[in-house]
C-alpha cells in the first residue's frame, strides 16, 4: 500500500522536482498548452503575485503543486466582467495545479485542490479558476466538484488552434 500524500506549503528546494514533473505529465495533458516555454519553467511554477502554493508528497517524494493567488490581467478584466464585481479583491484564483503522472487519478489532486479552496475560503474569498476547454478531464473534475462556468475568455497568447479558456467559479457551501 502506498504511503498517504501529505500537503505542505512550498519550499525553494521543491522546484527542480516541479519543473521534472511538469515536463514529465506534459505530453500526455497539454499542460502549460507551450512546450518549451519560451520562458524558464520555474517562472511558470513560481509565478509574480501567488500569495500561497503547496506541494504534495507520497514517501517523501513531491508528486504535485497547487498555488492561489488574486486573478491578474486578462483574467482579472474577465473575472470582473464575469462576476459583476467592482473588484477581484473578494477572489482567488487557484492556479499551476498538476500532478506527476504516477499520481494520477490517485486523488492527489483533488487533495490538494481542497487544500487551495480551503484557504482562500479562510481568507473570506471566492475560487475562481481558468481552464482551457480542450482540457475536457480536467473540466469535468472541476464541474464534478461543483465549480461553475462563468464565463469564457480568449487571451491574446492562447494559440488560434486552441479553443478558448473557461472561466469557473465555486460557489459558496461547494
């Protein structure tokens, strides 16, 4: 039986098992959508204006990330337009959410998700989440878990052969 996966806040030692891990679960779910980055893949994983981010670990070993943050530039104008908020002071977007391959459906993921959700509801603060459409596993996960669409979004650094991101919200007692 495999060890329990443990949630930790996010370390800088973590980073070069992150960045193998990213590039490991890539090819077979279009996550980051760009490879290679056309940018050094830490800055993907430790991104400008993340408040949190946890790691997952099964026997001592990272297998996954999480972090939240406020909604910035495109999606925030979206959020905004979406929600009918003056502001995007109220949520936070959860974000740079991955597995390694072998954690896959072992619900890794949902863990640390719940980790995610569950601090930005202790800070009073709505989730909110981008997803791009193609990523149909991904989007039935988060509407399985209640999360709602909202609204969509195109940005202008999304490829013109990609559909176009969603824009989710969890409401509140989900």
């Amino acid at each position: 039986m495999l060890p329990s996966p443990v949630v930790r806040l996010r370390e800088p030692r973590d980073l070069p098992a992150l960045v193998s891990s990213l590039a490991e679960q890539q090819p077979t779910s279009s996550y980051p959508m760009r490879w290679p980055l056309p940018f050094p893949v830490e800055q993907f994983v430790v991104r400008e204006g993340q408040e949190r981010a946890w790691v997952a670990e099964v026997g001592g070993r990272v297998v996954g990330h999480v972090a939240v943050g406020r909604p910035r530039g495109d999606v925030e104008q979206a959020f905004l337009d979406a929600l009918a908020v003056p502001d995007t002071s109220g949520l936070g977007i959860v974000e740079v959410l991955f597995t390694e391959l072998a954690a896959r459906g072992t619900g890794v993921g949902g863990l640390m998700l719940d980790t995610a959700v569950a601090w930005l509801r202790a800070q009073g603060r709505t989730p909110v989440l981008d997803v791009v459409t193609d990523h149909g596993t991904a989007v039935e996960v988060y509407a399985h878990r209640g999360w709602q669409q909202v609204g969509r979004i195109r940005p202008p650094w999304l490829p013109g052969s990609r559909a176009d991101l969603l824009l989710m919200v969890l409401p509140p007692g989900r």
